[in-house]
C-alpha cells in the first residue's frame, strides 16, 4: 500500500487552507475594492464613458491574481521552510487583519484553516505566551487539558502564566514535521 492517505491528508489540508486564504482576500481585500471603484455608474473607470470597465477588468486580474498566489501562500505555510511559512503568516495576518493594537484573534479563529496553520508554523503571532483558554483552542483542546499536558510537562509554562506560545506550535509540530524548528 502506497502512503496515499497521508498524501491525500496533507492534499486537503492544503485545499482547506488555500480556500480559506482565498475567501478572505476576497472578502477583506477584493470585495470592499470591487464596492469602491465600480458599480458602472460613470466612476468606476476614468475614461468617463460610463462603462466601468477599467475597475471591473482591473478586479478581475487581482480575483485571477489571487486564487494563483492563494495556492502558492497556503504551500508556503505548509511546506518545510519554517521561515518561509513565518513571512508569509506574517504578511497575510498584516494584510488581512490589520489593526493599530497587536493581533489577538478570538478563540473560534484558531479553528479555521488559517488560524490551524498559524498555530502550527507561527505559534501566536503577537504573544510569546497565552492563556490556557487560547492555547486550548490553538490545540483543539480544553483547558482542562491544556492544564493535563502542563501537569505531564507537555506543555511549558510561563513565568508570567499562561504556556508558551513555542511550546503550543511544537506540540502541534513535533519534531518540525512541517519545518526546521529555531
């Protein structure tokens, strides 16, 4: 028997993750662009003719643009190049989560294709330590057992509380299956 199970695993997380990279781009990026440029009500263009076309052709290239660069962003963030994956983590969170204060996503985030990524390849993108509360839903856990794997020296503490956010992403890449570990 071949390892076609684990290749068609890997293969769906990869679909999961390039679908759900893909849907926000669209509805954070292109969306609110395709709202503001073009409606063909005579401003979406420049030429004057009315038409819409420049903004609507232009949207087009970015959506083609997109579903291309969303195959390559989500085998980044899968493939063996741990700082590979943290650049392109980095700059889709910066992108598509902006914001003046730290990312801090809720807890249902981290059970999404992307947030199950992140927690892999990144840990937290903005915290070196989390709550039990968080490092369960980064591991798709309760708390009960985030305090279990602390208990058994799974999980490392924080000084300040909380487990590390290393300790999460190892856990959830043990041994760097999908990447170098620093």
């Amino acid at each position: 028997m071949t390892h076609d199970g684990h290749g068609q695993e890997h293969r769906d997380e990869h679909d999961a993750l390039e679908g759900d990279i893909l849907r926000l781009v669209g509805s954070r990026l292109l969306d609110p662009l395709e709202i503001l440029l073009g409606d063909g009500s005579g401003s979406g263009d420049g030429d004057g003719d009315g038409d819409g076309g420049g903004a609507a052709g232009a949207l087009e290239e970015l959506r083609a643009r997109a579903r291309h660069d969303a195959a390559t962003w989500a085998a980044d963030l899968l493939g063996p190049d741990r700082s590979r994956a943290v650049h392109t983590g980095a700059r889709l969170i910066a992108v598509l989560y902006p914001g003046d204060a730290a990312f801090d996503p809720p807890p249902e985030w981290w059970r999404t294709p992307l947030g199950r990524a992140i927690a892999r390849r990144v840990g937290h993108p903005s915290a070196d330590r989390v709550p039990y509360a968080v490092a369960g839903a980064m591991l798709g856990i309760t708390r009960q057992g985030v305090h279990d794997l602390v208990r058994r020296g799974k999980l490392r503490p924080h000084p300040d509380g909380g487990v590390t956010t290393r300790s999460v992403r190892e856990r959830l890449d043990p041994g760097g299956v999908h990447g170098d570990h620093p």
